[in-house]
C-alpha cells in the first residue's frame, strides 16, 4: 500500500498555484435548483455538496494543492454521466473528471465554481477476450485488475505505472500513463484499441474499432493524454500480451553516475531492448535500502536495473550480452535475480523509491522531465549544481531507458521560504530538460503544476493551436478549465512565451 | 551521416499564405506514389519534395528526424548502416516514397501489429498550419505528454490538416535473425491458429494466409528462433525467397493483388470469422487485415465491416478509394478538428472525405 504512504506523506501544504482570471468560466447556477435537477436521475448517496464530504476530493496526488469543489458526482451509469454533462452544459458550469486521484500534476484538482465528476463506481471489466487479446473495461477499473482478470487466460496489460495498484484505466488514458515496461511495450496509446467518450454536450462516441486501425482521425491518440480537456472517457478497450514466459533481472552497480548513463546508452546502442532499464542515485539507493531492506549496495554511485523478458532462449541471450555490456562501462557488480523473490527484492527498491525518499525529509516534490539519453551526465550535473545553488537535497529515479528523470526535490513546508525554494528549484529542472532538447512533462501530465512551463515548451501559435483543437470538442471550454494548455494571458504574466524554437528556453526567466 | 539536404520551410509556408489569401486549395504531394489512396484531392499540386534531408540520426537515441520530402529510401538506408529499421515496415507503393507520404497516409506493412504502426513511432513533428504557422509538437525524446498529441495526428490525416514539414521517429535494432516458416491450412484453421500463435511467447513479426498456406515470420535472436522452430515445425523458406515474399506482401505485388477487381481494406479485430462478402480474400497481420477483391457495391461493405466492429477502405479500384462512413458524432468531430487545423479549407480537399 505504498500509494496511500506516499500520499500521506506528502505534507498537504499549498502551494503557489492559482487559477489565473482568463482560465475563469463564470456561471450563476444556483446550486439547489442544480442538486434538485440531478437528484432525478442520481441517487442522494451519489452526490456531494457539504464540504466535509467534498474534503476527500480537494486535491489528487499532487497534495500540495487543494480547491473545494462547488459539488461531487459519482454517476454509476453512461446514461447518468450524460445527464450530469447535460446540466453542466446547459448551465455553462465547468466539469473536472476524475479517477482515482493518484495524478502528480493536479490534473484533477477540482475548480472551485465547478463539478467534480468521478468515475469510481465505474468499476466492471466489461468483457476479456483471449481470442482477441484485448479486454474492454470501464474507466474506474484500477489498471492492475486488468492484467488480474486477464491472468488465468496467459495474458496481462503492459503498461504498469507504480501507481497500478490505485490508479484508473481512465486516468491512465487521460494521462498517457507509463510503468517501468514501457521502453519495450510502450505507453497507454500504443496498448489502446477503442474509447468511448462523452463529449460536453453528454453525446456518446465511439473511437477506434475492433481493428488496429479507423477510419478517419486517430481519434484515441488525440483523447490519451489529453488530461480531461476533450472528453469524459466511459469505456476504454485494452489490448493483451501473452505473459512473458521467462522474467530475469540484472542489478549492476556504478561507482560514478555518468558511467551508469554511458552504460545505458550502450546496452540501447547494441539493438537490445530491455523490458525495463531503470537507475537510481545513490540518496535513492540509501532511501530505498532504509525502507525496504532490498540488499542494494549503499555505497554505490548509481545502480540500474536491467529486466529482459519473452521466450526463455532469448531472455538467456539477452542477459548474457547485457551482462557484458554493464561490466565493459564500467559496472564494479552486476548481479543476477537467482530466484523470483530475489528478481521482486531487487524491484521492491525501485518501487518503493518515492515513499523512501519521502522518509528522509518532511516533504519532497517529484519532478518529471524527459531528455535524450546522451545528455543525461551532463542534465544531472546541472541537477546538481542546482541543488547547491538552492540547499535542496535531491534524489534522482530515472526510467533510464528512455530518458525520463524523476528528480525528488526533499525540503520542509515547515521551514519558511523552503517550499517556494522547492517550487522554483522544480522549475528550473523542467527548463533544463526543455534546453538539453528534452520536455517538462514524459509521464505524469502537464495539469496544474507545470502550465507555466508550457509557456516555456510552446510558443505562442502553437498554444493557440492547441485551443483550437480543444475548441473542436468542447467550445465553451468547460472540460477541466485552467488545466494542461495555458491561456495566452497566462504565458505573457508568466513572461515566458518563447518565440524561437531550437533556442535554450529565456535565460531571463526567474519567476515561477 | 547527416546529409544537409534543403530546408524549404520558408518556400513552402509562402505557398501556403499564397494559397490562404488567394482562397485556391492546395493538393500536397511527395512523390505522388499513394495518390491511387483515398479520394482525390482538390486544388493546386504543392510539390513538397524539395523539402528533404535527414536532420539528425542518432543511433543510440533510437531517434531519426528527416524533411517529408526525404526518400523513404535514403532513410531506411542510412537507419540499415547502423543497424537499425523503421518497425512498422511502410509500403512504398513507388520508388520515390517519401517520408511525409508514409505519415500521411499512415500506411504500415506486416510488421505492424508486432511492432506498431506509423502513428505509434512518430515522437515529433513540425507542421505547417492552415494560419501559414509554423508549428513544432512533441519532440525527440520517447515520452512527452506535454500538449495534445499533435504529431500522432498528422499520421494518417490525409495532409488534410496541414503540411508535415519535420518529422520525428523512434527506429528499432534490426533482429539478429529472421525465419519464415510456412504451413498448409484451411481458411479458418489459419485464423485460429494465426490467433493461438499471437497468444504465446513467440518472437512473431508477420503472420499471413493467401488462401491455401499461412507464412509466419520470426524475428530474434538465432538461438531463440531455432527452438521455436523445433517447437511448430512447418517448413522454412530460403531467406531470399522469404524476403522478397514479404516484401511483395507489402508492396502488393503478389499475384492475388494483380487484378482489375477493386481492391478492398477491411480491418477487423484478428480474431473475427471471415465476413460472409463473395471474393476471393488474402490475411495479413494475423487475421487484423483482410484484403477482398470484390465487385460487392461499397454498401455492402462498409455495412459488414460496421457490423463487425472494423472499418473497411476501397483502397485500389478504377472506382477511386473511398473511406469508412463516420458516424454522425464522429463527422462533426471531424469536421471540428479540420476546422480547427485549416479554417480556410486549403489543404487536400476531399481527400479523406467528401465536402471536406
Ligand atoms: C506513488 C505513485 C506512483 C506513480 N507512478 C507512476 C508511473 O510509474 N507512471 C505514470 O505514468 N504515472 C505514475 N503516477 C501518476 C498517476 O498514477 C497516473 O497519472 C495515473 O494514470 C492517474 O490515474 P488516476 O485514475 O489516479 O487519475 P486522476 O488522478 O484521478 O486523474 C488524472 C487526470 O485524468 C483525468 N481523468 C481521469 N479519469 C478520466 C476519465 N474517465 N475521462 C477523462 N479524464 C479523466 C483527470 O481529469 C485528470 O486530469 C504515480 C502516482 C503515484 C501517486
């Protein structure tokens, strides 16, 4: 139950967010007349108004920020939710969809005059097909009873965010959510066949088919990570792998984190393709090895994980040449998984890395940019220095295998001035990533927390774009309002809207 | 290995204004080999072809970035020097083939449904808008959610919401080795067992029925494909005989697709019974493509494949293709998102579809 430690764990403490005037939809519904409307066709239990009962929602996984929400809803059908977007719709109020609230970017922070809509009692596993290898769920199934239900046909979900055991299938559409497995079986939008969506106006719509391809638009790469700004997902059709017949794992040790990076690179560079290639730092070793007791070597630089997965024969092959690879970069030790528990201890520290961390300090911030790989050594000595420079601690967990950092920022809310420090530290890692050719945001979205960075990614046509295809959907804007996409007034308060693409992001840029 | 080429974003974008302020459609064009695909557009030919080079390969960041008009044969020849391949093995459908081509018409060859699809190794692209913009989504790099998803889009769009200037994409490590194995069955003995095969741990990367045998291919290492072919038997083809087969697969140049009878698309969920169409079929990825030739009117068609779940594309006939019919909430969408792109309607006209 890691997910409930770690949120508990973060101090929920506000942060310097706030909703900027031209992302504000104003409405004047009158909230009883509103209830009284719904209460037609959404039983009492399924909707909340007083704030006791909203205080569980007030924020997702990104704890530090937390709005009240003007009502919750919990429909339990598509005919429900239509309803619910009807109102919301005829009354212009914005809506703000939600699954199980684990998001690290406050992507489902409620908007104060808005209703929150949850997804949870969206639970069946509508159909598992072996014949097909796909299984077709609803939203608020939790993205690890998919590969549950799918065991006993051989089959499983890839994609496997550390989050699985809590998050949704429809948060993770809405995020284009990763897992430790995605450098070999991709994302959520390369393990998705068909979506059903609502849009605004409560009309349901089918994207994708039966097939690995539609007619038209590929409408369901346009919806996953589009973060709850284009559509309510109801319905979304997974597609299966066989289980893999042989898991086997490499634990090597680095004592310098740049050859951990080279070694990496050269296990990519010579055509292998890991299930997982994962690399920690050593505050993380140490954090990891406090909490989970997992045997890992404290004293170590760095240490990566390196999983090879499929048909026995090949597996065997694989970690031969990998093996070799590690200990020609450098690795002082490479060991081997010698037994499944063995392959889960070396994994429970990866795991656990966040909680871990959170240990060592009354609060820590989780960052997640994405750079090329080559220019790791060099984005993490300007992590480093970083950290000098504002006298914060920093772990660093990275899905190493394509480039996506978590840096974990460890301060304390409780020191004045060290969350604003923290705030603005996280900052400047995203710009690093942005300037070494890389993005703010590989896996856990844009939401609330990082759009001021995308006025630092995009320039300004291309935000205007992306309102453009927002508008498509939903033209009023009342899809989770303020979120992902900035408005242009935003960007030119936060004074970072960059013109020129191929130059460093603006060296002036000091505020946050 | 970065071949400098010629950027001619600037002389493309002035086309487009041109274009915008005259009001005159524009019909963009690589090397016109997939123009057979689709409709026909309307409007005035956009040579893009001048805009090509490979900007930046880096085998290690399994990452190439090439100009559309780049020749889809220079890429996969500077990806086969270093070792590497686009996995989703595009048709070229003609000598000149260009990589804007392959990701407008978001075409994929027998590998796809081992490997992915074009839409799925697209990590990035630089785009012209129906505003004149120049506009850059995604980028280099294998994970970025910062945006909408622009760049998957452009795969498969027809050009018709805008012209693909850059283009990024994830390459993969060529296997170690390659067998193909042949088997003798009947029709529906082969989508079964095309099924049960892509249930198990093999290292599958085509699978294909033509009416009397079904040809998998394996692709990994040599040890690992040398068990699996002591675990299914079969017969093996001699490598070249099984190169040039999926190659032909490929490009459509097997007997079965030389005919004058349209030429239909269907694709279905891998498992589903052939539909009860009269013609003559042929299977490709492991039951998900059906190829028909048919002279059934295109009712007919698109009735059984919606009735199926799948979509189906007259995709070669003296008739013109002919996509799908959207579903009423799906056309608007469409039409939206087109507006969205290109207010003034000026690229690729009726392409995709009919009024837009
Ligand atoms: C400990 C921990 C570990 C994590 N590890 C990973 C990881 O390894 N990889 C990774 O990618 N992420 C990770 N995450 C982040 C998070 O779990 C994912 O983003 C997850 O997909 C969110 O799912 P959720 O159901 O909690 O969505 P929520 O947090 O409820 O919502 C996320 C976003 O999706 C929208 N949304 C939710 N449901 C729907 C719907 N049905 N229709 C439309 N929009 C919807 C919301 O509006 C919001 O914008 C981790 C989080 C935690 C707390």
């Amino acid at each position: 139950m890691y997910v409930l430690t770690m949120l508990q764990l973060l101090e929920p403490t506000p942060m310097n967010h706030s909703e900027h005037p031209a992302e504000h939809i104003a409405h004047s519904a009158d909230k009883a007349a509103f209830l009284r409307q719904i209460s037609q066709f959404l039983e009492s239990g399924n909707m909340l108004s007083e704030p006791e009962a909203m205080r569980p929602y007030e924020c997702d996984g990104m704890a530090a920020y937390q709005v009240l929400p003007w009502l919750v809803v919990l429909p339990e059908t598509i005919e429900q939710a239509q309803g619910v977007l009807q109102l919301c719709h005829q009354y212009g109020v914005p809506v703000v969809a939600r699954g199980a609230g684990t998001g690290l970017s406050g992507g489902a922070l409620p908007v104060a005059n808005g209703v929150l809509l949850s997804l949870a009692k969206f639970t069946r596993i509508l159909k598992i097909d072996p014949g097909n290898r796909s299984a077709c769920v609803q939203p608020g199934v939790p993205n690890l009873a998919v590969s549950e239900a799918a065991a006993p046909f051989g089959l499983y979900y890839a994609p496997d965010p550390s989050s699985q055991i809590a998050c949704t299938i429809g948060g993770n559409v809405a995020e284009n959510s990763g897992g430790v497995h995605c450098l070999k079986y991709g994302l959520t939008v390369h393990n998705l066949l068909a979506l059903k969506i609502l849009t605004i106006d409560g009309e349901l719509i089918s994207l994708g088919g039966a097939g690995l391809d539609s007619a038209g638009y590929d409408l369901p790469a346009v919806l996953t990570g589009s973060e709850g700004l284009l559509g309510v997902i109801v319905e979304v059709t997974l597609k299966l792998l066989p289980l893999p017949e042989t898991v086997s794992t490499l634990l090597a040790v680095f004592a310098g984190i740049e050859q951990a990076g080279e070694a990496v690179t050269a296990i990519i560079g010579a055509g292998l393709l890991p299930a997982g290639l994962e690399m920690m730092d050593n505050l993380a070793i140490r954090a990891a090895e406090a909490f989970v007791h997992a045997g890992y070597p404290v004293e170590a630089a760095a240490l990566v994980l390196c999983e090879m997965d499929g048909m026995a024969v090949q597996v065997a092959a694989d970690l031969a040449r990998a093996q070799a690879i590690l200990l020609a970069n450098g690795a002082t030790e490479v060991r081997q998984a010698q037994s499944e528990a063995g392959r889960k201890k070396f994994w429970a520290g990866r795991k656990a890395a966040f909680p871990a961390v959170g240990r060592l300090s009354p609060d820590y911030y989780c960052m997640d940019g994405t750079i090329p790989r080559k220019r790791l050594a060099e984005v993490l000595r300007g992590i480093a220095a970083l950290s000098e420079e504002f006298g914060l601690a920093v772990a660093n967990v990275f899905h190493a295998g394509d480039g996506n950092l978590h840096p974990l920022i460890l301060y304390d809310a409780n020191q004045p001035g060290e969350l604003a420090r923290a705030e603005e530290f996280g900052g400047k890692i995203l710009q690093l990533c942005v300037a070494s050719g890389g993005t703010i945001t590989g896996e856990h979205g844009v939401g609330m927390e990082k759009i001021n960075q995308m006025c630092v990614q995009f320039s300004g046509a291309e935000l205007r774009q992306f309102h453009a295809l927002k508008a498509a959907f939903d033209p009023r804007g009342l899809l989770n309002p303020g979120k992902a996409i900035p408005s242009l007034p935003r960007c030119a308060e936060f004074g970072a809207l960059h013109v020129h693409h191929g130059h460093a992001p603006h060296p002036g840029l000091d505020r946050f | 290995m970065i071949e400098s080429g010629g950027d001619a974003s600037s002389l493309l974008r002035e086309h487009v204004l041109a274009a915008i302020a005259g009001k005159i459609p524009v019909n963009i064009i690589g090397s016109g080999s997939k123009t057979f695909y689709g409709r026909p557009a309307q409007g005035e030919p956009l040579e893009v072809a001048q805009h090509h080079g490979v900007i930046s390969y880096e085998p290690t960041e399994l990452v190439i970035t090439a100009r559309c008009g780049t020749r889809l044969a220079d890429i996969e020849a500077v990806l086969a020097d270093r070792g590497q391949m686009l996995a989703f093995e595009p048709p070229y459908f003609g000598p000149d083939a260009t990589l804007g081509g392959v990701v407008a018409t978001g075409l994929s060859g027998p590998r796809r449904p081992y490997a992915g699809a074009v839409r799925d190794v697209v990590l990035g692209v630089k785009m012209l808008n129906g505003h004149g913009e120049i506009l850059k989504f995604g980028g280099e790099v294998m994970k970025n959610v910062a945006g909408f998803d622009v760049s998957r889009l452009m795969a498969g769009a027809l050009g018709t919401l805008g012209v693909i200037l850059d283009i990024s994409m994830k390459v993969s490590p060529r296997p170690e080795a390659e067998t193909t194995l042949i088997f003798f069955m009947t029709p529906d003995a082969a989508l079964a067992q095309m099924n049960r095969w892509a249930g198990q741990n093999l290292p599958l990367s085509a699978a294909c029925f033509d009416g009397e045998a079904v040809r998998i291919r394996l692709s990994g290492a040599q040890t690992a494909i040398a068990s699996v072919r002591q675990k299914l038997g079969g017969d093996a083809l001699p490598d070249d005989e099984a190169g040039s087969f999926w190659a032909d697969v490929r490009e459509q140049r097997l007997g079965f697709f030389q005919d004058e009878t349209p030429l239909w698309r269907l694709s279905l969920s891998s498992a589903a019974a052939q539909p009860d169409l009269p013609g003559a079929w042929f299977i490709d990825w492991g039951g998900a493509l059906r190829w028909l030739k048919t002279g059934q009117p295109a009712e007919t068609v698109f009735q059984t494949a919606h009735a199926l779940g799948g979509h189906a594309c007259r995709f070669r006939s003296p008739m013109g293709g002919e996509f799908q019919p959207l579903s009423v909430g799906l056309e608007k969408l469409h039409r939206n998102i087109k507006q969205a792109f290109d207010p003034h309607g000026i690229f690729n006209a009726g392409r995709l579809y009919k009024g837009w």
